[in-house]
C-alpha cells in the first residue's frame, strides 16, 4: 500500500496488513459511493470474513490503489472486482482519519471519496460482500439515526458530505 503524509504525498509502500496493524501506518485509500437514477444510494453488509468491522454496512466500495496506479484506474477496478459493475465515478473530495478497531487493527487513512451513478446487475464477491441494496438517502440518515452501530466509521464521517454533493449542483444525473 501507498504510504503518505498528511498532504497525501508519498512516503514510501507497505503491505497491507503491516499498514492496518496498531500503530497504524498512514496510507492512501479510497471510497465510492455509487446512487441510482432514483437517486437511492447503494450499501452493503460487509463480509464476516473481514478482520475489521465485519458485518458492518458501509458504502459501495472501498479499497487502496496499488503502487504505481492511478487513483481512476483503482476505482474502476475495485468496482468491478467487488461489485462487478462498470462505472466511472466523480473524485468528490479527500478527508484523513485514525481509528482503531480492536487492539490490534485500525485505520489511519487518507481517503479520497468518489461518486458514481450505476443502474445495472450487481454482481458481488460474496468473500467481501455479505449483502447489498439500494436504499432512499431519508431512509439511511433515520437508521443511522437509529442504528449508528451497524454502520462503518469511514462511511460516516464521508456520508454528509456525499450528501450535500448529491443534493448541488455538484454531481448531476
């Protein structure tokens, strides 16, 4: 994984595991959240097979971009490879966060968020996706209301400001 620092410059490569062990690495990362033209957003359950957050939903797709690829080109694969969809998502903005899951994993992540529009067949690695659907943005904000537990960190602090993309003039259908 890409190694970086704050300004999201890097600073050299790790592997993945090293990077997500405590005292997490600070690395580069993505995440896309995908809508339809009902303008519903599209999460899943992540896998119980993961060894952070399992079973928790969270946005469409979320990945690293390998050494030497380009962040566009990551996206578009990681979509295909865990939602076997093709779509070409819209870089929204970037936001840096830490937070550990367990003693001995977390995340310290610049993440930079991206947003598609996608209307087809989903078609999910079950190995990374226990469950999917589209789901109202209403809908999502009141169970997160409710249930802010069952959803992953990341997803929440990007969430708002997917929002308020979605809702500008920023991001067009």
């Amino acid at each position: 994984m890409i190694l970086v620092d704050s300004d999201d410059n890097p600073t050299g490569y790790e592997e993945k595991e090293t990077c997500h062990l405590i005292p997490t690495k600070l690395h580069r990362a993505f995440s896309i959240f995908i809508v339809n033209s009902k303008m519903e957003m599209l999460i899943h359950r992540r896998s119980g097979l993961k060894k952070t957050w399992p079973r928790l939903w969270t946005n469409a797709c979320c990945s690293h971009p390998r050494k030497d690829e380009m962040m566009e080109s990551a996206v578009e694969r990681r979509l295909f490879e865990e939602l076997g969809i093709f779509c070409q998502p819209k870089y929204l903005f970037r936001f840096q966060y830490k937070i550990d899951y367990s003693d001995s994993y977390g995340e310290n992540e610049v993440d930079h968020v991206f947003l598609g529009l996608y209307d087809g067949p989903i078609n999910p690695d079950i190995d990374e996706i226990e469950e999917w659907r589209f789901i109202g943005i209403n809908e999502l904000l009141e169970d997160i209301k409710k249930n802010g537990e069952e959803y992953t960190p990341w997803f929440k602090i990007a969430l708002p400001r997917v929002i308020e993309h979605l809702l500008s003039s920023n991001f067009k259908t």
